[in-house]
C-alpha cells in the first residue's frame, strides 16, 4: 500500500472539464469574519494540473492593468461551480507567457468545437437545417466592450 492511493481524493463531479485556454468564471466561497459569501472570478486558465491530491488550476484575471492569479483545487470544498465561458485555442499546456503580454495581445482565438457539436446533435435527431452563426456586428460590439473594460 503506498501513500497515492491512501491520500487519493475525488474531484468534484460538477466541475466541467477545463483546460488551459479556457475562459472560466469561478464561484466560491469566502469567509469573512463570522459571515461567509459567494464571490465570482472570470478569467483565463492559466495552468491544470492534475495528481494525486486531485489535482488544480489557476486562473489569470487583469483588472485595472494589474493581473491577478488565483489557484482552486478541484476537489475544494469552498469551490460552488466553474462555468466554462469560452474555449481558447491554444497549443501550450502552461500559459505563462501570458502574464508578459497586454491585454490586446493575449487575447486567443476560440475553439469551434460548438458549432461542430450542434451539427452532430441535428443530424443524430435527423433535423436539417443551418446552424445560426452569431452576426459578425454582434461580435464586433463584444469585442469593442471587452477592450474598454481592458483599459
């Protein structure tokens, strides 16, 4: 019997499946003095690991040109839920070369995987028809608002 397995812990079952790249707003608790609340953090993954003591990420934020990292085991119990926003498209595991770029710059490029997943679902329910792309104004104005809320 070896220490791994006696010291094997669970990660929890409603946290999604992360990876680097991904956007993420995380919930979780914090105990203030003798009341305890819900604070969110939405930022990119940074780095996940996973282990014996099962496992955890960071998540990288900038906030008035000042970037903060904060790092959540999977298996915490002041975790409430990770939401993934987004999927980036990265080729790195650890994205530290991030913390060295401004904020226009460290932007990534989204994952399409949903667009592919949407087509399989209508075509395994035998529905045809286009899938809606979001209208390139759309996203142009979400662009606009996310680098305003940069600067």
């Amino acid at each position: 019997m070896d220490a791994k397995s006696t010291t094997k812990t669970k990660r929890k079952s409603k946290i999604p499946q992360i990876s680097p790249g991904d956007t993420v707003k995380v919930s979780f608790k914090v105990k203030e003095a003798n009341r305890e609340r819900v604070q969110t953090l939405s930022g990119l993954v940074v780095r996940a690991r996973k282990g014996a003591s099962g496992g955890n990420f960071t998540v990288r934020r900038v906030t008035s040109g000042i970037g903060v990292e904060h790092t959540f085991p999977f298996a915490s119990p002041a975790l409430e839920k990770v939401e993934v926003v987004r999927h980036g498209k990265v080729r790195r595991a650890k994205l530290y070369y991030i913390r060295r770029l401004s904020a226009r710059e460290a932007r990534l490029k989204e994952r399409r995987e949903e667009m592919a997943e949407k087509a399989l679902a209508l075509e395994t329910a035998g529905v045809e028809g286009e899938i809606e792309e979001p209208a390139a104004e759309q996203v142009a104005e979400e662009e606009v608002e996310e680098v305003k809320k940069a600067e």
